[in-house]
C-alpha cells in the first residue's frame, strides 16, 4: 500500500515577507502633484510605514519627471516635492530605513527608458490601463509623447533598484504587468534565461539567482479600504475633495461639514446601497479603532449631521500627531532638502550598478 503524502500550501506572498523581510525590496512613490490626503493615508502611505517597520527595504519615488505634462503643476514642482517629502516624514516614513528619492535626480534610471522602449511597441503603449487613465484625465488639448512612454518610466522606476515588490491595489494589477512584461523580454533578449519569480535571493527578490538582470516583480496586493471624495467621487488631489494630511482642524471640520451624504436620516453602513453614508463611517472606524456598524448604530436616527461630528472628531484626534510631527518637520526645511540629497545619493548608486548591468547584458560598455 501506498501512503498519500500530504503537501503544505505554499506560503502567501505576505506570510514570506513577514518570515524574512530583508529578502525584500520594495518600491513605491506618488506623483508630486498636490498636497497628500487621507486617501493616500489610509490606501498607501501607512502600509509603507509597516513594511519599513518590518525590515522590508523601501524605496519611496518623487516621480518629479511625470507630473512634466500638467503645466499648472510644473510650475510649483519644487514646492510639491518638498511639501510631500513634509508629509512622508509626518507619517512615519524614516530616511535612516528607507530611501526617498527624485526621478530627476537619478540619470541612471532615466537610461534605462531608451532600452526599455525598445522592448514595448506602440500599440501596446496605447492599449495600456495607466496610460488610458492619464489620457481620459489630462487638461491638455493634445497628449504629450511623455505621456505616452508613462508605464515605461514606471518600469524604469522599478527595475533600476530591482524591486522584487510593488503595493498595488486590485485594479492596479494590468500598470504593473508592463514592467513585468519588460523584465522578461530584457531577460530573454539578453540572456540569463527567462527572468524568475521575484523573492528569491537576494534583496531585489531574484537578484543572484541566474534568472537574468532583472526579478519580474510581485504585486504585493493592498486590501486598503476605498475612501471616496467629500463630493461622492473618488478622492483625488485635483478634485477638491480630500482631506489634505496638513489640513487645519477647523478646515477638516469645514470640509467634512460639506460631504455628499443621502436623504435617510438613519444612518446604516449599506456600502453597496448607501456609499457616501458608508465611506463616512469606514472613515471615522479607520481613525478609532472601531468598526463601521458600530458607529452606524451609535448614531442611528441623529442623522448624517451627527455623523459628520462624530467623524471629524475621529479624524482629528488620529492626524492630530502626524500634524504635529509635520509642523515641527516644517521650521527646518533645510532638512528635509538633506532627506532628499541624502536619499538621491543612495538611489543613484544603485541605479548606476543596474545600469552597469544593463551595458555589461547588451554588450554596450565601451570603457
């Protein structure tokens, strides 16, 4: 007789990073093109901080060069990238662990758009989710041809410090699937075999393991909850309808006064039947501790005006430190341009040995 033998499942993507986070580099970032708001909190910035927390290695990107297309924003980008860098620190984000860095700041990334390019083909440009978006959002009459090489800066960003993780949320899976894309065909092209899964070896996740230049990057799965907009929108920077991290809080209270809400007066957390009611609530949980359906029915018949002082209070007590932390940040902004030097310097070494690589791969190092 034969004995059937009883295989365990493979670990998750999250159990292996909690198991062993210094195996792993991870690279994230924003778009300097606004204040950051409780949307990026809440869908991004805090899970940063735990993963640097955990020992993870965290590259956070200024991504400077693709905010070029919005004039209005370009105008004031000196300005944006230090009131983000502000509200990095502010949350929790520590120069010590992880690297805050410029895209114009690090040469070396920006080379490597020219082979990167060379791997993509315009009808794919076009028929890319990122690219799309940015279209069907820009103010411009016509579309720059930055713009449309958007989702080739990302892989750049991301396979210059050979980052084995990228956060994303669900619907973000087809942005990342180019740079994966990119990964493979530089392998394949250039030898070293077809381009392993990251989280192997090495803290690119792959990096040393004979499966190319490049790991194909993991998308590390956010579960972080959707906040929508004081208007009943999805909460962006250029809407007007997002609670800044630096806002006042009188300003919260104001803005929070304003919020989309519907014609029940009793409140419930319907999310599906109910969305604006239900973010409120999601909202004031997030900042508690407690969960939506509790306070849902705490407030019960009072009404949506209580809600909203029932959240702006919430809201307050939780950024009330991280304002704290940002103001005091913000006397000495000698010191934040320090974090961003400092940081420029450590992503530009590394993205020099990437780049190095890359020559030595294609047969282009003529030193």
């Amino acid at each position: 007789m034969t004995q059937a033998v009883e295989t365990a499942p493979a670990p998750t993507l999250e159990e292996r990073v909690l198991r062993d986070p210094g195996r792993f580099r991870v690279l994230t970032g924003d778009r300097p093109t606004g204040p950051l708001h409780l949307g990026h909190y809440f869908g991004t910035l805090r899970n940063r901080v735990r993963l640097q927390n955990l020992g993870v290695e965290v590259f956070v990107l200024l991504a400077d060069y693709q905010v070029l297309t919005d004039r209005d924003v370009a105008e004031n980008l000196g300005r944006h990238v230090e009131e983000q860098v502000l509200d990095y620190l502010a949350v929790g984000i520590d120069p010590a662990r992880s690297t805050v860095f410029a895209h114009s700041a690090v040469p070396a990334l920006n080379q490597l758009m020219l082979p990167f390019l060379s791997l993509v083909s315009v009808a794919e440009l076009h028929r890319n989710p990122t690219v799309k978006d940015e279209i069907a959002h820009s103010r411009q009459s016509a579309v720059s041809g930055l713009m449309l090489t958007y989702p080739v800066h990302q892989a750049a960003d991301i396979l210059s410090c050979k980052a084995g993780l990228v956060p994303v949320g669900q619907d973000q899976l087809p942005h990342l699937e180019l740079t994966r894309t990119i990964a493979r065909r530089f392998n394949e092209r250039y030898g070293g075999g077809g381009g392993g899964a990251a989280g192997g070896a090495g803290v690119g996740g792959g990096v040393g393991t004979g499966a190319g230049v490049f790991p194909v990057p993991e998308a590390l799965l956010s579960s972080a909850p959707l906040l929508l907009g004081t208007d009943g929108g999805k909460m962006s920077k250029s809407r007007g309808n997002a609670i800044a991290l630096g806002a006042s809080p009188d300003e919260t209270a104001r803005l929070l006064r304003g919020a989309r809400t519907d014609a029940d007066r009793h409140i419930t957390y319907d999310p599906a039947n109910r969305p604006e009611v239900s973010s409120l609530l999601l909202l004031a949980a997030l900042c508690s501790g407690r969960t939506p359906e509790e306070i849902a029915a705490e407030t019960g018949a009072a009404g949506a005006a209580a809600l909203k002082r029932t959240v702006t209070e919430a809201v307050n007590e939780y950024l009330a430190p991280i304002r704290a932390r940002r103001a005091e940040y913000a006397a000495d902004r000698a010191h934040l341009r320090r974090v961003l030097a400092e940081g420029n310097e450590r992503a530009r070494a590394v993205a020099e040995t990437t780049l190095a690589e890359v020559r030595a791969a294609m047969g282009s190092d003529y030193r």
